[in-house]
C-alpha cells in the first residue's frame, strides 16, 4: 500500500469525516471506472491516488486536511478501514460487527468488545457495501446472505467474510463477521507450545496420519479443529496422493507435493454456476487418491465421504458435536438424510473412521478410538485413548 505523510494536525471543527465520506461514494459509486482499472491492473495505485488528490483539490479542501484525508481513503480502499488494525492483531482471531457501536472481538480464546467503533450507522452500511463490491460479490434482497474469502488483501491472514443484510435481520444493520486464518500455519510444535495439546498427543496422531483409515475432528465453531488438522496435513506421506475440498479456503499446505485443494463456488443472484461440496465430493471419488478430506460436513457430502472410506481411501473431516462419541452419531444422521441406509446399518460401515478428535477451547479435551460394532445394541464400540 502506498502511504502518505499525515502532515500536522486536523482542526476540531474539521468537515474531515464528511469529505472523507463523500470522496469514497465518489470513487466506489459514482465514478468508480479508475478504481476499477486499478482492479484490473489498467491504471497504477500512485496514478490513481493523484487523481484521487486532484478531486481534492479541485473541491477546495483545505491544504493541511489533503494528507490525513488520503491516508484514511487508502486505509479504506486498499484496507478494511477502522478494521484495519483488529486485522493486523495476530491476537484476534474473530471480528464480528453487530452495529457501528458495537464491535465484537475474539482475542486470545475470549469475546470482548473492541473499543473501535465507525464514525456513524451511514459509514458503516456504506463499508459493508464497498466490502462486497471488493470481493466481486454483491449484495441485495436476493443476495442478503453472503459467504466470500480474501486471500490476497493482508500479508499474514486469509479472511473469511460472513455478511447478512438487514433483509434477513431483525435490525435495522448488517451484520459482518470475519474469521481470520494465519497464511503461516502452525506447526505440532506450535500447537504444543501453545497447550493445544502435549507432546504425547501429537506423536500419536502423526502415527494415525499415517496408519488410520479415519480420522474426524469434532468440536464447535473456533474451537481449533481446522487448525489441528491444518497441521496434520504436512504429516501425510509424500507418496501419498490426497484431496481436500472445503466451503473456505482455510486449509492448505505448502510442503506437501500431490495434495489437490478445491473449494464450492457459490450463485450470485442470478447466477446458476455453482459448485457444493457434494458436487466436489462425487468428482473426487472419480480421482487416483490416497486420502479424502472435507474440511467441514453440513450435509449430503458425508455420503461420499463415506463411500470413499468404504472402498478403501484414508478419510478425514470436521463436523460439530458436543463429544467425540456424539460425531460419529451426527455423521450418521447426514449420511442417513441422503441414502435409504437405516441408522444401524451406517454405524457399522463407519467403523473406518478409527480415532475422533474432540476439541474445545483451542485444545485437544479427548480422543477416542472406534473398536468395532456391537451387533446386540446396534452401536460402535469405543475405547477412550485421552
């Protein structure tokens, strides 16, 4: 990003924020063709900032309001305006917007609110809107709800946008959540340096990476799950062939050198193109693979799933659960939604999926391993290992 020198203080009864507003609907609606441009990589960042300060002048701002002005506009342009500094905070893991006073912050594992606030309910509906059109996503009655990924804007993070508009809500505001997802991954030792789990632990489920027919990593939401299994991905074997398809783009390795990563496109609007996880799971079953992974299962998915694991590949995946033995019962049921299979029946074919991970609080509370199947109760047999 170029930065530019804020040169003396702004006067109190400055008109900063109201120029300031006016110069962003100025290039992001009205005469949005140069920033566009910029967008394509027609015309140059520096090339547009000086158009950007010739508005300025033109307009008759004052000289010793032009600095901090175009350094709040680059701020919002290039950046995620009074987010920006929520997003560089490698202690904040999730911002969630509930309005432009309230700003919710997950900071070390704990919700807290964040003392930035937007300069007012118009700045922040027009943010919201610019984020959108930033991401090539638009948002309207017919796209109230929308799930996009950043990967490019911030060095250090990938950013996962959750947006839902006042269409959907019960107040009068949009609602924005970010997840935030490190580009440099943390390493086992990483994770146990930080207590996600022991030493003891890692060593045994590298050996499970490698020996498993199945391994499903349960827990809620931004309990470490994707961050567990982000760094178990380096541990599979190099002559080993894998896929891994996700709704986000949060898993990833840069070591591993036959690893496929694919993730669902979604419709816009009109638009009919789209990819869902069960799309990505049929073809990937048409794939020479080694190991099957799906970073979240919601739905129809977990039938591939677990055909792949019945017909002999190495299968992982995330699913939320209250326990580890509550998982397996929860991938039952979705696999049960999408066949004619009873209950029962399913249980006994997931008898692959050898060793569940639960997760809360950013770290490992227990694993246990699948035994076998009790034919009397109809239920998998467990032995608890932590």
């Amino acid at each position: 990003m170029e930065s530019t020198e804020i040169a003396g203080q702004v006067q109190p009864d400055s008109n900063v924020d109201g120029i300031l507003e006016e110069m962003i609907e100025y290039f992001t609606k009205i005469e949005k063709k140069s920033l566009n441009m910029v967008h394509r990589g027609i015309l140059t960042r520096t090339d547009f900032l000086r158009e950007v300060r010739r508005h300025l002048i033109q307009r008759n701002t004052k000289q010793e309001e032009i600095p901090f002005i175009m350094d709040r506009f680059q701020k919002y342009i290039w950046g995620y305006h009074v987010l920006e500094e929520l997003i560089n905070d490698e202690s904040i893991s999730d911002i969630k917007v509930l309005n432009e006073n309230n700003i919710r912050i997950k900071k070390l594992g704990k919700r807290m609110t964040s003392p930035v606030k937007f300069r007012s309910k118009r700045d922040y509906r027009q943010f919201v809107e610019y984020v959108a059109i930033k991401n090539r996503t638009t948002l309207s009655d017919i796209n109230a709800v929308q799930n996009f990924t950043d990967k490019d804007s911030n060095p250090k993070f990938i950013l996962r946008f959750n947006i839902a508009t006042e269409f959907v809500n019960s107040v009068d505001t949009p609602y924005l959540h970010i997840r935030k997802i490190a580009k440099e991954k943390c390493s086992l030792q990483d994770l146990t340096a930080l207590s996600m789990l022991s030493g003891e632990t890692a060593a045994y489920l590298t050996e499970k990476v490698r020996e498993s027919q199945g391994i499903l990593f349960t827990g809620k939401g931004a309990s470490g799950k994707t961050t567990l299994m982000n760094a178990l991905l380096d541990y599979i074997p190099t002559e080993q062939s894998g896929l891994v398809i996700q709704e986000n783009e949060e898993l990833f390795s840069h070591t591993h050198p036959d690893l496929m990563f694919q993730h669902v496109v979604t419709s816009k609007g009109e638009g009919k193109i789209q990819y869902t996880l069960k799309d990505l799971a049929r073809n990937g079953l048409l794939t020479d693979l080694d190991y099957f992974i799906i970073g979240e299962i919601k739905g129809g998915e977990a039938l591939y799933f677990f055909n792949a694991s019945y017909t002999g590949h190495k299968c992982w995946a995330s699913i939320h659960g209250s326990s580890s033995v509550e998982a397996i019962d929860k991938l039952a049921d979705y696999m049960k939604y999408e066949s004619n299979y009873a209950k029962s029946e399913i249980l006994k074919m997931l008898t692959n999926i050898s060793v569940i991970v639960f997760m809360e609080d950013f770290k490992v509370k227990e694993i246990s391993e699948v035994r076998g199947f009790d034919e009397v109760s109809g239920n998998l047999i467990y032995r608890r290992y932590l």
